[in-house]
C-alpha cells in the first residue's frame, strides 16, 4: 500500500507548524562578516578615511548580492545600483559640493541603499517602485530590519549548529583556522622582510597598514559596542528582504489597497466644487500680482524687494503650494466615490489645478534663475534648482496620470533619484 504523503508544513495531527530555519553557507559567511562590516559602518558615518569609503558600500553591495544569489535582476535594479555607485564615487572623490556638509549626502546614501536592497531583494510591494512608494520607505527602512533583527544570531547559530553535528566538522574547521594563523604569520614575516630590502615597498606597506591599524581608545570601545545593535539592523536590511515572501508581500499589499479603497467615501460633486474654488483663487492671484510674479522674467524687480529675498520668497511659496495642491489632488482622486480618473468633470478640474501648480514652478524657477544669474551658484542654490525641476516633474507626472490614467510615480521617483545623485557628483 502506498504511503500517505503529508502536505509541507503540516504534522500528523494536522497542525500548521513553522518551516524550520535554514541558513546557506554563503548567508553564514555574509553574517560573520557583517560584525566587521558594522563597525566599518560606524566609521563610515562619523568621518572616515579612504579606507572606509570604500569597504563599507563594497562590503553592502557583497552582502546584497549573496543574500539574493540566483534571483534575476529587473531593469530597475540597474537604475537604483547606478544611483548607489555615482553616491559612492562622490564620497571617494570628495565630491558633494552642492552640499554644505557631509550629512545630507550621507543621508541621501544610507536611503539609497536601503532602497537598492528593497529592489534587489524584490521586497517592493508592487514588485517595483510605484504608487506606495511611502508604505515600500517605510517598510523597507523600519519594518524588515527590525522584524529581521535578530537574523544574524540566528544564522550563526545555525552554522555553529550545523558544524557540530559531526566532529569531522570541528577538527575540519580548528585546521582550517591553524592553517590561516600559519600562513598569516608567514606572509607578514615575507610582508616585512620585502619591507626592508626596498624602501620604495616598504612605503607602500605602510601606507596600506595604516588602514587596518587603530587604537584601542575610549571611543573606539565605544564604537565596537554600538556596531554590535546596529549591525543587526544592517544584517535585516542586507539579508533580511530577501527572505520575505512574495506571497505574503502580495497579501500586504492587497490589505494595504483594500484600506484605500475604502477611502473613496465623499462625494465628486464635493471634490469637484473644491478643487474649482481653488483653481479659480489661484487665477484671481496670478491676475492680481502679476507684477509680482512675472517680475522676474522681465529682469524688473516689485517695488521694496531685493532679488535674494524675492528669489526666496518665490521659492518657499512655491514649496507651501505644491504640498497643498499635492495634498488635494491625492484626496481627490483617492478618496471620491467612484473612479475620479472616468469622471470627466472632476478630471478637468485636476488638470487646472495641475497647471496652475505647473505655472507657480516655472514663476518660481524664473525669480531663482534671476538670483543665479546676479549672484552664480552656491549650495543651497543648486539644492533649491533641483527641487523646484522636481517639483516641476511631479506635476507632469500627475498630469500624465489624470490624463492618460496612467501610473508615473515610478518614472518621477527614478527622475528625483538619479538627478539627486548626479547633483552630488558636483
């Protein structure tokens, strides 16, 4: 008679049991690592020698790649892997001087990487970026390192556990480490020996030596301590995206779009009429303050300004004006009853109230271009450029969106990101 095969997970009572935790050889080997690699990282993000610059993304990318040995990168992948090297080439090359200091850059780096390895680890709610762009941040820089804290432990353990099983394995291993240590002290004694017949060599060895020597301080104390926490939290990003399961991403993302699709509550004929009231105060102010608003493209300045104050001004009101009609756009076409998108009313408004957004970015790109055309570039000023000329994006991206029903903010995300990182090659 033929045996009954029991479905995977399941024991003989029928109960739902946990799959046991497997780690590969390479994910072992990547965890070992990572304790070394942690404390680079914290070297890393408080001033760092060359050394650092380079070990740490080198290390990251390394650990990325074994984590999702075998998966097939997408298109996409190579977008985000581009971003991540220009960030690190102007950290080698001390780049970044479209940056006052060093945090933003490094900043905008750790988010890079975080979302490489949310790509790379096809962890991405969409399986791409796309319209939960905010959920796919959130859940890739808090979530999944923390809900993968304790990985690491758990993937040495399971190495240490797998060696123990047979003691051919240990005296394998204790002769492996013998035959390191042997040939270590042997290569330095060569290393040294090399050292004193030439200068020109010795100068070399020293100069590479100097990276792998420290000393043992207070604040290096310190730092091995708290590489120990957040090396964990590295590990989960690094390895622990790619275990999730798509199948559970799927189910998260249908939860999360089950929960917007309740939103779409009020009315189109309340959306509509507000979304009008504003496009028509919008175009009462452009006919009122024209003057004001076109100055710049006349080179004629409003009566009691000076150009960096109405160059300033022009930008912050273009940034309080874009979140307000960004806001009510995603309310319109989240939460109206019905498909927002199919009535052609409520589409129109949008458009106008696009527009209009379009039009505050362009007066605010003319008055900033005015004060770098006076002045030159400066920092904040190149910052400030790049924003507005996303800002400027966005709306073509929403207009696209409304118009053609089509999803953009994959393509606006890949614009803000790549723009962001060549800016800090400047």
């Amino acid at each position: 008679m033929e045996e009954m095969k029991l479905p995977e997970g399941e024991n003989p009572a029928g109960v739902i049991t946990a799959p046991k935790f497997t780690a590969k050889p390479l994910e072992i080997i990547a965890a070992c690592l990572s304790y070394v690699l942690a404390y680079i990282w914290i070297e890393f993000a408080f001033g760092c020698n060359l050394f650092e610059k380079i070990a740490f993304p080198l290390g990251f990318l390394v650990c990325v790649e074994i984590a999702n040995w075998g998966k097939k990168r997408k298109w996409e992948d190579y977008i985000w892997l581009a971003c991540f090297l220009m960030l690190w080439a102007g950290s080698v090359f001390h780049r970044h001087n479209a940056f006052e200091d060093e945090f933003l850059p490094l900043f905008i780096f750790h988010g890079e990487a975080i979302w490489y390895a949310l790509s790379r680890s096809e962890a991405l709610f969409e399986g791409k970026t796309g319209r939960l762009l905010p959920a796919d941040a959130l859940f890739g820089a808090v979530v999944y390192p923390f809900k993968h804290y304790f990985l690491r432990i758990r993937t040495i353990w399971y190495g240490l556990s797998k060696i123990g099983k047979e003691k051919k394995d240990w005296e394998k291993l204790l002769w492996v480490l013998a035959a390191v240590a042997f040939g270590g002290v042997l290569f330095v004694g060569a290393v040294n020996m090399l050292s004193l017949a030439d200068d020109e060599f010795g100068n070399i060895v020293e100069s590479v030596t100097q990276w792998f020597s420290f000393d043992v301080d207070e604040l290096t104390v310190y730092r091995i301590f708290f590489s120990i926490p957040c090396g964990a939290y590295l590990f989960g990003v690094m390895c622990g995206m790619a275990r999730e399961k798509r199948d559970e991403i799927d189910r998260k993302r249908s939860a999360l779009d089950g929960f917007l699709a309740r939103l779409g509550k009020v009315p189109a004929a309340a959306w509509l009429s507000i979304t009008l009231a504003f496009c028509a105060v919008y175009a009462f102010f452009f006919a009122l303050q024209s003057k004001y608003l076109f100055g710049a493209f006349t080179r004629t300045l409003p009566e009691g300004f000076i150009v960096s104050e109405y160059a300033r001004q022009g930008f912050f009101e273009l940034c309080k004006v874009m979140a307000i009609n960004f806001t009510l756009l995603w309310l319109v076409l989240r939460t109206s009853a019905g498909n927002a998108r199919k009535n052609l009313s409520l589409r129109i408004a949008s458009i106008l109230l696009i527009v209009e957004s379009m039009a505050f970015a362009i007066i605010a790109a003319s008055k900033l271009w005015l004060y770098i055309d006076c002045f030159g570039f400066t920092p904040l000023r190149l910052q400030s450029a790049w924003l507005v000329s996303v800002l400027f994006a966005g709306c073509i991206a929403a207009f696209v969106s409304v118009i053609a029903d089509k999803r953009t903010t994959r393509w606006w995300a890949i614009y803000s990101a790549v723009s962001l990182c060549a800016l800090t090659l400047i």
